[in-house]
C-alpha cells in the first residue's frame, strides 16, 4: 500500500473547480426560468395564478425539479467551501497580499456573498413559497378557485422592510454572480488574455440583466405600477 494514490476527480482541485462550474451552470438556468416565471406578474392576476396552478398539479415534476436543483445547489456550497478553507490554508499571508490587489472584490468575496445568498434563499422558501414568515398570506380570497399568487407577491412587496431585503439579497446575488460567470470559462479553459477583459464584460451584463429582471417586481410595486385587483384582497 501507498499513499500516492490519485485523488479521485471530485477530491482534486481541478475536479471541484469542475463540479463548483457544472453545477453554477445549472443554477443559473434555474434562475433563468424562475425569472421567466416571476416576470408573469407584469402580464396580470389571471396569468400569474395560471402559472402557478400549473405548477402547483405537476406534482411529481416538481418535486423531481426541486429535488436536482437542491442536490446540485448543495454540491456547489460545498465544494465551493472546500475550495476557500483550502485556498486560505494554502496561501501564505505575504502571497495572499500580492494577490488581492490584483483579484476582483467580487472574486475575494466569494464565500461571504454566497453565504449571504444562503440565507436569503431559506428566508425567501419560508416567505413566499412555505409562507412561514408572514402566515397572514394562507388567509387571501381564492381567484377563480386557484390560491392568488399574485396579490401575495403585491403584498409582500408593499412591506418597504421586505422589499429593501430583496433588492439587497439581489445586489448581493448580481455580484456574485459577475464573477461566477467569468469563472465557468476560465474553469473549461475558454479564455485567452485577449479575450478575458470581454468575458468580464458579458459576465457583468448578465448578472445586470438578472438584478433588473429581478428587481424590477417590488419596484413596480412600491411606484404602484402593479397594484391590487380592484377592491384589494384583504
């Protein structure tokens, strides 16, 4: 027996480098239709509770769907944990200072907005999807027979409190997600040093797109650009 066996590809860091991009990519797609969806509310009551209906007796894909993403979302925090207790053992104080002054701060800052995002993703389940946080929503009016997805998300977002939750939870999520994109390439080696300052852009307009997507759902509500149906719901 001896102990320079190869690490396995999930231990290595390449391998973890790998998975932490693999699994971002599908995150991002998750986001992706989860916006798509979200952005339904600008078309109005009826369409947004369709949806949500629609999603609501696909049970079983659902819970499949929500089941992979969990998994996938779980790898990534992982392995993405394990790369930074790694990098900080690995890197000496003196060499840690040289790098810093040329690495983004969204790069340096990694673990800390992803942790934060953590916490906004459990708080935003026990908000809007468990509604743990503010029960009083379980009490709207039925639309048509379907629970009113619509005019709890109005609700939510009138409350200034929640609303300045999401939009920092968003800017949170936009930068990190600036440098995660740029990230992907460099991990699958699709980068020159000609080509890397246009990649660092595209990452940033990308994670812009998703911020306004995003944040344009309580702006529209606290400017009173989306209201309740007429009459309101509570």
């Amino acid at each position: 027996m001896t102990n320079n066996q190869p690490l396995g590809f999930s231990k290595a860091s390449v391998g973890k480098k790998v998975l932490m991009a693999i699994t971002g990519i599908s995150v991002i797609g998750f986001l992706t239709a989860h916006l798509i969806g979200n952005l339904q509310l600008f078309v109005g009551q009826d369409q947004l509770n369709s949806y949500a209906e629609t999603l609501q007796n696909m049970v079983a894909a659902k819970w499949m769907f929500r089941s992979v993403i969990l998994i996938l979302f779980a790898i990534h925090i992982w392995k993405g944990i394990v790369l930074w207790l790694e990098n900080r053992k690995a890197r000496p104080v003196s060499y840690m200072k040289d790098v810093t002054l040329e690495a983004s701060v969204a790069s340096r800052t990694m673990f800390w907005t992803g942790a934060l995002i953590l916490s906004f993703v459990v708080y935003h389940l026990l908000h809007f999807t468990m509604i743990t946080t503010n029960p009083e929503y379980a009490n709207l009016p039925l639309d048509n027979g379907r629970f009113d997805v619509y005019s709890m998300v109005i609700l939510g977002f009138q409350n200034y409190t929640i609303s300045a939750v999401y939009f920092i939870a968003l800017s949170l999520m936009a930068f990190h997600l600036s440098h995660a994109i740029s990230s992907v390439f460099q991990t699958f080696g699709l980068t020159k040093p000609t080509i890397l300052p246009k990649l660092k852009i595209v990452s940033n307009l990308i994670a812009l797109i998703f911020f306004i997507g995003y944040v344009s759902m309580p702006i529209a509500v606290l400017l009173n650009i989306i209201s309740l149906p007429t009459g309101g719901n509570l």
